[in-house]
C-alpha cells in the first residue's frame, strides 16, 4: 500500500493533502505519482456501482463521504517514471503548470487543518516574488533527516530570507534547527533551474539544490523565503507521527471523540499505576 493511503481515521492521508490545497483555494491538482500508487487515483474516481449501492439503502452519510474526495476539484495525474527525486518529480509539472506559481505538497506531510499554513505561504511568495518554503525547528541531533535553512530574519514580516539550504546537513554541518518540511510554493523559474541541477545526494535530484540556485539569484523569480510553522504537523511515513495523527484527529471528530477521549483517559490512568 503507498504511505499517502494510509487510513487516518476514516480516510486515506492524501484525502487530507487535497483538502489542504482546495481549502486554500487551488483547486487544480495534480498528482506526481509512479509504479503500485494507482490506489490514489482510484480513490478520487467515481465508484457508480457503490454509490448507487448506498443511494438505495438511504445511507447518505457514506454517500456523501466518497462523493466528497470525487467532487474536491480537478484532479490529473502524471506518472514520474523513474524515482529521480523530488526536483525530477517537481519538473515533471512543468507542462501542466505553465508559466504561474504554483504549491508542492508532499503527500506524507499532514497539516492541521486548524493551522494556517499554505494561505500563509501564497501570500508571501504574492509579495515577494520569490520562492517560499515551510519550515520547523526540531531538536538538533534530528536535522540530518531534513533540509536545513541558514536565513535571516526580516523585520516587520512573517517569513525569513534564505541565505542557504543543505540537503540533511551532519549535526555538525547544520546551520540551523530549522527543517524544511513538505510545503513549498514556487516560482515557475525553478524549472529551468531543475533541468539544469545535476543529482545531489543519493543520486536524486534535490529540489532544495535548485531553490539554493534561486535564493541567490537576483532579479525575476529570485529570492527564497520561509514562513516558520509552529503548528500541528504530521508525518505519516513517521509510525509514532502517524499514530499520533490517528488519535489526534478520532479524538476531536463528533462521532468518534467523545468515546474515545473516555476511554483513552482511563487507559492512561491506568499506565500510572
């Protein structure tokens, strides 16, 4: 099964990701996807035989949940071919997305959706004309799992200005405690820029070596910037991340909250003991 279709509660964690970008107003998606993900294209497509299956029990709650994820906006789906990386996954939108910024989200990156983050993130790259990046203090010893930002604050703004970007820096090599995380809203420069970025670390071409090429880059579609997220985020490619979003997101949902933080308050008496 791919990670992205992990049940959190009751749907896949890309349903989330989709919500996410549809609730800020894009409603043209579209899905990098490769070989054994045909599952999230399935889900997003419409099922007659179900759907009518529930329409003639009177089950309209479940009607309108598979109805929800079809009905959420344009959905396409480009197959990447070979796993080059994220920058190759990146640059195989470029025909679809054209000459317009546009959002990346990681499919296995879950943002509360009582957090505002990407509205945030399409304002800034509005006012800048730049590249925008999210980005998390962790503790120290775990930022050779991420990208690293060096930047430097802007007086007056809600973002930072990139100075530098290291693709999973050693503890020693880091400039920071600030992580990239799976949200970006890019300038379409950057695709000139991937094409021209050679692989990086693993052999991959990283879309963090080509936003570095563009943090220093003067002029149109130069600059990269960074709105720091202090919100709830999940990772599901992350088994204690993704068990805490099960239980996060079942405790604060009507049918299923009430019970369950019940039940959870006695069970976590009860390791007391």
């Amino acid at each position: 099964m791919p990670k992205e279709m992990l049940p959190v509660v009751d749907k896949p964690a890309i349903q989330y990701v989709v919500q996410e970008a549809v609730s800020a107003g894009l409603t043209d998606v579209l899905m990098i996807t490769g070989r054994n993900k045909r599952a999230l294209e399935d889900h997003f497509d419409r099922v007659p035989s179900t759907e009518a299956l529930l329409e003639a029990k009177g089950d309209a709650g479940k009607l309108a949940a598979i109805q929800h994820a079809t009905d959420l906006g344009e959905i396409h789906y480009v197959r990447q071919g070979d796993p080059k990386g994220l920058g190759h996954a990146v640059l195989r939108a470029r025909t679809h997305v054209g000459d317009e910024p546009f959002a990346v989200l990681l499919g296995d990156d879950l943002i509360d959706e009582r957090d505002e983050l990407l509205t945030t993130m399409i304002d800034v790259q509005a006012r800048t004309g730049g590249s925008v990046i999210a980005l998390i203090e962790v503790p120290k010893e775990q930022i050779s799992a991420y990208g690293c930002a060096d930047m430097t604050v802007v007086e007056g703004e809600n973002y930072v200005k990139i100075n530098h970007l290291v693709e999973k820096p050693a503890v020693e090599d880091a400039p920071s405690n600030l992580a990239v995380i799976g949200r970006y809203v890019l300038h379409p420069a950057v695709f000139d820029v991937l094409e021209n970025t050679p692989p990086g670390r693993g052999d991959e071409i990283q879309l963090t070596d080509a936003l570095q090429t563009l943090a220093v880059r003067e002029g149109e579609g130069g600059g990269v910037y960074g709105v720091v997220f202090r919100g709830r985020r999940y990772d599901t490619g992350d088994k204690l991340s993704y068990l805490k979003a099960v239980v996060t997101l079942a405790c604060e949902s009507e049918d299923l909250g009430p019970g369950l933080r019940d039940w959870l308050g006695k069970f976590a008496a009860d390791l007391k003991k």
